[in-house]
C-alpha cells in the first residue's frame, strides 16, 4: 500500500492517540506528531493555559491552523486533539487522508485520562473558577492587608519565616 502522510489519528480524549501514533511512527521509522503540542509549542504555553486565558474559540483557531499546518508537510503520524474533527474545514481537509478513528468506551477513558488530568474541559473549571476569583477578589485582599508576601514558588516555611520577622 501507498501510505499518504500523514496518517491521522483520531478520537477523544483518552483514546491513546498520542501514545500510539508515536508506536506507530517508530514502527514505520517515521516522526510522530501531536497538534495540541504544535500549538503549545507555537503558544509557548499549555493548551489549558490557552483555554482559560484566551477562550476555547481562540483554541479551536489555534487548533485549525495547526493542524491545516501539519496536514500539508508532517510526513508521518499526526494525531488530533479530540476536538479537532468538530471543525468543518478540518473535516474536509481530512478527506484527503488516512483517518484512524481509536475508538474507547467510557470507563475506559476516563482510566486513562485520569483524575489528575490537566485537561481544560474535565478539570479546567477549575482553573477557571480560581482566575474569576483572583481576578475579583485580588484588590479586596490587598486592601485590607498590612503585608502582602508572595507564595508563588516558595514553600510555606520559607513564606512563614518572611512573616515572622516582619511581624
Ligand atoms: C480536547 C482534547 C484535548 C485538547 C483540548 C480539547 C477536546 O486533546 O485538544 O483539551 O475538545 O476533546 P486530547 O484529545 O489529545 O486530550
């Protein structure tokens, strides 16, 4: 058979797209690639990052571009995010190619998935919920603080010991 690159994955999230497009790559001896890491890379910040800073519309563009990008040059394995196909225009674009839909049930998704999954429609609600909050109660806090000390990357002894010597 004639393979036309790339061959394409896809299906939702937990499917192992990812995990076998990169098997299938090294048995075919060519390069896996992943759209959602495309435009990470492109971004230079994570999908959940993307979905919760600039809205899953500017994704799903993002996502469009990447993977119109990766259709026309990727000479290997390409899999999709699992959002991917509800664009119309990729869905043509697809017509031209080799589509593996990895089809799984629900429980087994979600085993894969897992509960400690970064992705922005399972657990982005809330990463979401935390920036309205911040984002709404950040002055409040501020203002009726006497001393403001930063945690971001610091453990709580270290955040504690600043506050014991300025109190
Ligand atoms: C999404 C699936 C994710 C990622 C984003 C949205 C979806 O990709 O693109 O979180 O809409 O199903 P994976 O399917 O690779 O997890």
């Amino acid at each position: 058979m004639t393979r036309r690159w790339p061959v394409v994955l896809v299906g939702p999230m937990g499917a192992g797209k990812t995990t076998v497009a990169r098997l299938l790559a090294d048995e075919w001896g060519v390069p896996a690639r992943d759209t959602d890491h495309d435009v990470e890379s492109l971004e230079g910040r994570s999908v959940a990052d993307i979905f919760v800073d600039s809205g899953e519309a500017h994704f799903r563009e993002l996502e469009r571009q990447a993977v119109a990008a990766a259709l026309a040059d990727h000479e290997g394995v390409l899999a999709l995010g699992g959002g991917a196909v509800l664009d119309e225009s990729t869905r043509a674009l697809l017509a031209d190619h080799h589509v593996v839909f990895l089809r799984v049930g629900l429980s087994d998704a979600v085993k894969r998935v897992g509960l400690g999954s970064s992705r922005p429609l399972l657990l982005g609600n809330v990463r979401s919920r935390i920036k309205t909050l911040l984002d709404e109660r950040s002055a409040i806090y501020e203002s009726v603080a006497t001393l403001v000390v930063d945690t971001d990357g610091r453990t709580p002894g270290d955040v504690a010991g600043e506050i014991g010597k300025a109190l």
